[in-house]
C-alpha cells in the first residue's frame, strides 16, 4: 500500500471537483507574499447545526493538521457525529463554514455547499454499509470504478489498476483471504475491516470513522484500535474519529476533542485531557475522577490549600486558577490520587494527615482493583490499587490525597456521584465483594 501523497488520489468520492492544492502543493498555499503556508486537514468555522428548535453543535470552531489522529468524545447527543456527517456533507450546517485541505466545502455566507461525493474523503459507517450482494473484493472496488469510468475524474485509475489496489487495501487489513465472501458470510469484525479497505483504497487525505468499533466484541474492538492506528500512520492520511468510548479517545488519538450540548468543552491531547481536564465535566466523562465538593482554605503563590472529605490537600496554581479563599468548590480527584491505610492508633488520635472512610465495595479486575470508600459525611469515592486488595466489607481505614487534577467554583450543579465506577476494561475479569462498582 502506498501513502496518499505517492500517488494521485482516486477514491471515486471526489469525481469533477477541482482542487486547490493540486496546483499549489498538498497540505499548503500561497500567501500574499508568494510563499507558502500551511493549510489545515479541516478546518471549521462557527459551525451550527440547529434541528427545530433544537440546537445539536453550536457554534464550532476546530482546524485539523495534516496527518493527525483527532477523535471526537462526548455522551449521547453532545453533538459528535452531526459534525462528522456535516464534514462528511451529509448533513447541511445552519450556518458557518468548513474548509477540507484549504477548499470550501460549505460556506452559509457564500452560499456554498459541496456534494459529499465531491469532498474527496473516505468514510467508515458504524454499520459497515457494505452491499450484501457484493463480495468484499467488489464492495471495496466499488468506488475505485466509480471514478475509473469517468473521464472527468481527478486522478481516476486506469480499470486495469483496480484489482492491484483493492488486493492491496484487502492485505492491509487482513482480509486478503475473504476477497470473494458476501458480508454475509463474514463475522463483524471481518466486516469492519473490508468497510475500512474500502475507506483507503483509493488513497484518500481524510477518513473519516463513525464509531466503528461499537458493535463489536471487547477483545476484537482491543485488537482494532491497535490495527487502526497503525494503518493510520502508515499511511499517512488525517483521521476524524467518533467514540463514546474512552478508551477509543485515549489510547488512538493524537488530539481529543471533547464535546458538551454541541460545544467543545476541551481540546488537547490525550494526556493532557485526562491529567488536566478543564472543567468537572471532562473528568466526570473521562470516568476516572471523583467529583468531591470541599472548601478553599488557602491561596498562595505556591497554589491553594483545600479542606475536603479525606483532610487537606493541595493543587497547584494552574488548576485553581479563578478560585478564591473560602469558596465552595468541586475538586476532581483520580482514583489513583487517593492512597489508603489501615488505621493505626495514630490516625485515631487524629494526629496524622487524611480522613476516616469504610469500605463498601472491592472489585477485582485482574491487574488492578477498586475500592468504594464511604466517607464520614456520606460521600462515597472510588480509589484504584494495583493488583488484588486485601481490604475487607466494612473495614475502617485512612484515606488521602495525593494530587488535585481540577478545581472549579461550585454552582450547585447536579454531579454524578463520586463514586460511581465505570464498566471494567476491556477483557478484564471482574470478583466483586459486597457493592458493585460497575
């Protein structure tokens, strides 16, 4: 298989739409000054998209460079997908404008609105959309003929082209073998991979992907992620990715995007999402932080000090940034940022750092484990250790934290519960005693 910029682009998406960065170069443009500069992969520009009087992505600003893995992450209805079908073209924003490699593709103002098959991109459905009367070999040549049997075609390959390239995007995904099945006689996760062949093999400079993981089994959907991104990088193209699932976003991505009621809530990279989110939502999506509400007891220049539910704790300046003393707040605070001890007659006499707690749940997930500690007030928090706990039901013990990820002012918001635990990993093995955690 070769990269997109080895050979003409010819996916059959992009028939008899002239583009820019033919003439100027592939990911660049000319300035005023006759030199180049860098264009985004995609580029959107207060992008809405309003059904009724709903208002599904409000006012979206995003550009995306050359090359990168950018996943889109949010619940149900935050908006992910309706931008993906507006990049795709297939559905029409209410207003804005969207740039693919420097070229308008949507303008509300300039009244521009081009077909998707024009948008030169691939695309990977979450439910496959292969043809049940094709093979796979006929299901990923589709598009290719598409384009051969057009004369105006940018970049069209020759019809004696078409099996080497298919026979190729079937090998890079290991579906050479089923090159003459129905999708019928294909298990899903041999489905998915044909869709994708179909999605590469002509080359394209951006795929987008749909949730494509989502119907599959957890250990096929482990292996997948693992299989995209390495085509991904490969080959060279931008991806546009949709997940619920936090695993998808932290593990493929270059950059997270993370979407709230139609609106971006952050954009950074994995790490830095998930060690630094921006506000109680991102970590109470990302599912590994517990939401505590506490006191601001101190400011300084060296960061603020915190009374919480497991005593005093410290972040730094960067993350309490807008607080002030004696406010009421909403800490969030990873599972692996709260370290656990029996206690001691020390701790009884009050003479040592953290707060009382007993367990009210232990789950065993094989390489870890998590425990739900109830705390003196009521509250309940979610702490992960490595390995199996020998914690017991019902033990007293002594709980601390070690580090703040976020704080923000608290509004009286509705919050989830601390303690709430997401559903164990993929292919993890589960023992619980006593409260179930997921």
């Amino acid at each position: 298989m070769v990269r997109y910029d080895q050979v003409a682009p010819c996916s059959g998406i992009g028939r008899g739409y002239v583009w820019p960065e033919e003439r100027t170069g592939p990911s660049s443009r000319t300035d005023s000054g006759g030199g180049f500069v860098a264009v985004a992969a995609v580029s959107i520009k207060g992008v809405t998209k309003a059904f009724g009087t709903t208002t599904a992505v409000d006012d979206v600003h995003l550009d995306v460079h050359e090359g990168q893995f950018l996943t889109l992450v949010g619940p149900s209805g935050c908006g992910k997908t309706t931008l993906l079908r507006m990049i795709a073209g297939l559905e029409t924003p209410t207003r804005g404008a969207i740039e693919i490699h420097g070229s308008t593709v949507f303008s509300a103002e300039r009244r521009v609105n081009v077909q998707p098959y024009a948008r030169r991109i691939g695309m990977v459905f979450q439910s496959y959309a292969l043809w049940p009367h094709m093979t796979a070999f006929d299901n990923v040549a589709f598009p290719l003929r598409r384009a051969a049997g057009r004369r105006w075609s940018p970049g069209r390959p020759r019809r004696s082209e078409v099996e080497g390239r298919v026979l190729r995007a079937l090998e890079m995904v290991h579906c050479e073998d089923l090159a003459r099945r129905h999708p019928g006689e294909m298990s899903g996760g041999q489905q998915q991979r044909v869709a994708l062949a179909r999605a590469i093999v002509g080359s394209p400079r951006l795929v987008l992907m749909d949730e494509p993981l989502s119907n599959l089994d957890a250990k096929l959907r482990a292996r997948l992620r693992f299989e995209l991104r390495s085509i991904q990088q490969e080959l060279g193209f931008t991806a546009l990715y949709v997940t619920h699932d936090r695993a998808e976003a932290m593990s493929m991505s270059d950059v997270v995007v993370v979407l709230r009621d139609g609106r971006i809530e952050q954009v950074g990279p994995p790490d830095e999402v998930y060690h630094h989110p921006a506000s109680s939502y991102v970590s109470d999506f990302l599912g590994d932080h517990n939401l505590v509400r506490c006191r601001v007891a101190q400011r300084d220049a060296a960061g603020i000090g915190l009374e919480t539910p497991l005593g005093r704790a410290r972040a730094k300046p960067a993350v309490g940034a807008g607080v002030e003393t004696g406010q009421a707040v909403v800490a969030a605070i990873a599972r692996g940022a709260i370290s656990v001890d029996r206690l001691t007659t020390q701790h009884l006499d009050g003479d040592a750092a953290g707060g009382v707690a007993e367990v009210a749940g232990v789950a065993y997930y094989g390489w870890y484990s998590e425990v739900l500690l109830r705390l003196e007030r009521g509250d309940e928090v979610t702490v992960r250790t490595e390995g199996r706990t020998d914690l017991e039901l019902g033990e007293r013990v002594r709980a601390e934290v070690t580090a703040i990820a976020a704080v923000e002012v608290d509004a009286g918001a509705d919050l989830e519960p601390a303690g709430a635990a997401p559903a164990p990993g993929d292919g993890a093995e589960q023992v619980t005693t006593g409260k179930a955690l997921a």
